[in-house]
C-alpha cells in the first residue's frame, strides 16, 4: 500500500497524547533472597503509591505491602533504597510518616520505630548482632539543617545507636560478610556526590560500635559508588581514572578491576543503586554504558577481561545477582522498562513484569541515533537522534522536518534511548527529535561531566545550539523551523537558549527555571549547595548569577514561546513565568501561557500533561505552519 504524502508534523498517528498521559508503571528496587525476586512498582492508577511485589521461583506474585502503605522515603528528597528484605521479612520507610515498618507477605505491617521527625533509607543487616544498619536523617530539630548518620536498630527491640556521624551526608553502609567491618561513603558541603565522596572501612566491635575506621578511597576530586564486599575484598566504583570503573580494596590497598573509557555507574541521586553484583568470588556481572548505551558483561577479577552479553537492552540499572542469573530492570529502542531475569548459563532473557502493555505497529517507531557534534571551544558533545518515522505517511519531495530539542533536567543526568511514547509521540507525526546529553551529562566521564562546571547556562546551552546545527548542516532537518523545549533544569536551558541566542524559532518552557537567586538557600539540604558548582559560591558570585538568569533580560527574548505552570509550584514560583509572558506580550512576540491549577513543580495529573503535550503541537503547528491530522483543542497565542 503506497504511503499518504503528507508534510511534516501533519501525519496520522497511533501514539496517542492519552498515552503518553497515563504514562508507565515506574519500576525500581531490585532485591534478591533465595529464589524469590522482589521490586517496586510505582503505580499511576493507584495515585503513585509505591507496592513491593514477590514473585515466587513458581511465577506466583503478591504485594507485600497493602494499601495504603506506601513503601517511599524521602532521605536526602528524592530517597531511594526505601525497603530490605531479610529471611522474607521486608523492612520499609512508610512515605505517610516516614517510620520503619516490618511485614511478610500476606501480613499487616508492623512498626518498629516511634513516630517522630526521622527518616530512613539504604539499608543493610548485621546479622551478626541482630540489627539493621541504615542512613536516618533528623528533623527534629527546627531552625538548622537535618542531621544525616549511619544509625543501627535492633530488629526486636527499639534500640537505635548512631554508628557514624559528624559528616553532611551518608551513604551505603554496606557490612562484610562475617560481620567484622562496615563500609560506608561520606561527603561534605559544597560537593555533590557526583563531585567527591570518601570511602571508609571501621572495625565492628561487638557492641556495635565502630573502631579504628580509616578512608581507603575517595577525596574532594574522586566520585566514589557503590560499595560491595565480596568474601573480605570490598568493591567500589571510582572515577579515578576519569570513568567511573570498578575498583578493590584488597590488603589495605586500592586497584582498578577493569579500566575502560566506560561508566559502571550512574551519579548518586537516589540510595541503592546497583550496577555490578558478583556471580562468584571470581567474576562480576556488571552492567556499563558506552557510546551512550547501556550494556551487561561478565568481568574476570583475576584478569580484568570484561566479556559483553548481548541482550537486546539499551538501558540497564538495578541489576543483582545469584545463583547463576541475573535480575535488572531493561529497557530498549522498542519496548518501556522491564523486570528481566538473564539466566548466565544460557544467556537467555525472562521477562518479569512489563512497565507498560502499551503496543503500537514498529513501524510507527523511530529508532535512536547516536551522534557526536562539534562544539564550542573545539570539543564534541552527544546527543540521539531520532528521525521522523511513520509507516504510513511521507513528505512532499524536498522538504525537510521541524527539529524539536530535548533537554534534559538534572542537570547531572542523561537521555536514554530506551522507549519512550513521549518523543514517539512527536516524531510519529513528522517531527525530528534530537535528545542532547549537553557537557555535564554522565555517561561521558568525569571531564564531560565538569564541563558545566561555574558554566551552567553556558555550555548546556551552546551544546543545544550546536546539535540544532549539525543536523541542519547535515541536511536532517529545517533550519527555519527549530524549536527547543524543557522542563525544570530543562526548562532554564531552553529559555536561556531563547534569550542569549538566536537560533530557535520557538520554544516550550514546563516550569522552567528563569531567576537563579530564588534557589540560593531556599532548597533542601542536598541540593542546597549545588550552585556552587554549577555557577558559583553565592553572594560572592551574585553578578554571575545575575547574568545567567533569563529574567532580567526579557528584552531580549524574540522567539514565540508557549510557557506551561504549576500554580501550587514552590520551587519555580508561577510569577517567573508570568513575567516572561508579560514581556512577549508587551513587544508583540507570540506567546501563550498555560497555567494548572493543582499542579506543583512537575505535572501529575493526566489530563494536565495530555492538555499541555497537545497544546505544544498545536502551538508549533500555527509557528510552523503546518496542519494538524489530530483535532485538538484550540489555545489562545497572542500576538500571532
């Protein structure tokens, strides 16, 4: 059946704005006892209440906790590591009241702390001593910063006892496997965990305490991860030698395992994270991101051989092992997030639980690109790109597509090429994508990463510019019709880009940032000093945070722009954006404005993000000047 030709983002498509609304079932938490797998199931259709699930080595599954417990903790903010399984118990932080339950499958939960200001996470059992050992973080006290430690509870008896303290952060308290030693990894202000971390070993006494502990890895210039003993050797990820690779501390002394231009981890926002895990005394099954993919290996300790399983994944985390298989969550070009078990003999792949049931037609899919571009200063950055793609449709001979960019948030984070219905979405109807993992992404080592650093606003920035040219140079794509959006991190970089540049021609702002002093000492404690790096030590550098904020030079933005809020949002107050629509509005620049009532920072609500995804394509149809083969509801643009 010979295709209908149609312009660009005027094509029919199956990837519909409701699904990209209800979105995926967030899949997270891997753990592993006997045979029996657990996870976390973040579920939409139960307002976002967080369930562990147990599947059986028979298939059989059962939530653990029954509603409406909701397994989430809310350490350093954004939590993680909020549940453990011991002997089929599971222990987890209740997100209601941030307290420490116990339950068994089947069972009522049970707490074990008292109500108060405290909060856990990241936990690991002395079995030794009876205990669990966990970071907790203290609210009690009004008026000054939480005050994290490595803390140990009895499992029979309330009995708490601060192990570690003194330090700004904790993290991973990891114990050997004969109970003699507990490892743990520290940081202080300003660093972010990404910046620096200190790896330290103490003896256990047997009261429980710790002795003679010394730092075996780590400083303000070492990004030390995920600690792991195996037998008496503990492991570790290190970006000593610039990637995060795996590293032992064996005989008082420090060794790489293996070094690649690879990262074996991903940076520390969440607790728990796990990347490797040990098949035997003698070989690790890690997973590594390359190029901008992700992949799972087998890695000799003896001889350093990393040795790739293929899989058909593209992106891998969480992942765990024993007894002769592996569980991670895997997602690909193709198909959302999933539970996976690999089984190491055979090296064949069990599907789990499945993130989304959602299936559309491949060939209504664009499959990811990789590309390295040139940029400023003489350097490359990366991005994936995808082309416009549908089964049915194609375009008039000689036109080329819209360019729409993505940028991510974080902004220490990184695009993925797994599945997603909400750059589908777009490229299904005639519009590029190009995803761009701008200088400060991970993934790259840590040079990359400190590319941003005192550069925020400049470099995310000139990296966006330069993807949007290297595809119009290349001949992908339009260079009259390029546009940039972002949400957030995201949302700073796309209206700086709209501001101090001049080469999109529209752009989309989901509560982006636009004022930089209404962040400086008005966040929570583990990002409160953030900026530091990312811009400079404030008040001393106020000029500089002035300069990179958007908002004091609206004059100079030229570019239509549509701007979606929150008004409940505390972290980007709604009047930044008014101000910038009231600026467009005021010059006679096209603009729209969408604010939701309900909405905080980061939309919940279904039917807020489908009304604001629709709202986006028919904003850029009218700049564009192309029809839309959805009917959608109209929005008002001033000015046009």
């Amino acid at each position: 059946m010979s295709k209908r030709v149609a312009p660009y983002g005027s094509w029919r498509s199956p990837v519909t704005s409701d699904m990209v609304a209800s979105g995926v079932m967030r899949l997270g938490q891997v753990e592993l006892e006997g045979g029996d797998v657990y996870w976390c199931e973040m579920r939409p259709s139960e307002a976002g209440r967080n369930v562990v699930v147990k599947r059986a080595p028979d298939g059989e599954t059962v939530d653990v906790n029954p509603p409406p417990f909701n397994v989430r903790t809310t350490v350093h903010e954004y939590g993680g590591g909020a549940y453990k399984v011991n002997e089929g118990t599971v222990y987890f932080t209740n997100f209601s009241d941030q307290r420490l339950y116990r339950v068994k499958a089947g069972s009522e939960p049970q707490p074990i702390a008292p109500e108060a200001e405290l909060r856990y996470a990241d936990f690991a059992f002395d079995v030794k001593r009876g205990r669990i050992v966990c970071v907790r973080e203290d609210h009690r006290e009004r008026g000054r910063e939480a005050v994290n430690t490595i803390a140990g509870m009895d499992l029979e008896r309330w009995d708490p006892m601060v192990i570690v303290s003194g330090n700004d952060f904790y993290s991973s308290p990891r114990i050997s496997p004969d109970g003699s030693r507990l490892a743990w990894l520290t940081w202080n202000h300003p660093n972010m965990p990404w910046d620096g971390t200190e790896l330290w070993v103490g003896e256990l006494r047997e009261d429980g305490t710790v002795e003679e502990a010394e730092m075996v890895a780590g400083g303000p210039e070492e990004s030390v991860l995920q600690p792991a003993w195996s037998r008496g050797v503990l492991y570790f990820v290190s970006d000593r030698n610039n990637w995060w690779n795996i590293h032992r501390w064996k005989d008082g002394e420090v060794e790489p395992v293996c070094q690649r231009e690879a990262e074996f981890a991903v940076p520390h926002w969440v607790f728990a994270q796990s990347n490797y895990g040990f098949d035997s005394e003698k070989r690790i099954i890690s997973s590594f991101t390359e190029k901008g993919e992700w992949h799972i290996a087998r890695l000799d300790t003896e001889t350093g051989k990393l040795e790739t399983i293929e899989t058909r994944y593209t992106r891998i985390s969480d992942l765990h092992v024993s007894g002769g298989y592996a569980v991670f969550i895997g997602g690909s070009p193709t198909e959302a997030p999933s539970i996976v078990k690999l089984d190491l003999g055979t090296h064949e792949t069990e599907v789990l639980k499945r993130s989304s049931d959602i299936s559309v037609d491949p060939g209504y899919l664009s499959r990811p690109k990789p590309i390295v571009f040139p940029t400023e200063n003489g350097l490359t950055a990366h991005a994936v790109y995808y082309k416009p793609g549908n089964k049915d449709c194609t375009a008039p001979p000689g036109e080329l597509p819209p360019l729409l960019v993505f940028t991510h948030g974080g902004p220490t984070g990184a695009t993925s090429t797994t599945l997603s219905w909400g750059i589908q979405y777009w490229t299904s109807r005639g519009i590029a994508i190009v995803d761009v993992n701008y200088g400060g992404s991970t993934g790259y080592g840590r040079k990359y990463r400190e590319r941003l650093k005192g550069r925020w606003g400049v470099v995310d920035v000139d990296d966006c510019v330069n993807a949007a040219k290297y595809l119009v140079d290349s001949g992908e794509v339009e260079g009259e019709k390029l546009a940039i959006r972002g949400g957030s991190a995201g949302g700073y970089t796309t209206i700086n880009a709209l501001t101090f540049r001049d080469v999109f021609k529209a752009g989309a702002s989901y509560y982006g940032i636009s004022d930089l002093e209404v962040f400086v000492g008005d966040t929570h404690k583990f990002e409160s000093r953030y900026l530091d790096s990312l811009i400079g030590p404030y008040p001393e550098m106020k000029d500089l945070y002035h300069s990179r904020s958007a908002i004091n030079f609206l004059d100079q933005i030229q570019a239509p722009m549509i701007l979606f809020q929150g008004l409940e949002d505390k972290v980007v107050p709604p009047n930044q954006a008014e101000l910038i629509v009231e600026a467009l509005r005021g010059r006679g620049r096209p603009v729209a404005y969408m604010p939701f009532e309900g909405e905080q920072h980061g939309f919940r609500q279904a039917k807020n993000i489908k009304r604001s995804l629709e709202a986006e394509l028919y904003f850029y149809s009218k700049i564009f000047g192309f029809e839309l083969a959805d009917h959608i509801e109209p929005v008002d643009i001033e000015n046009l």
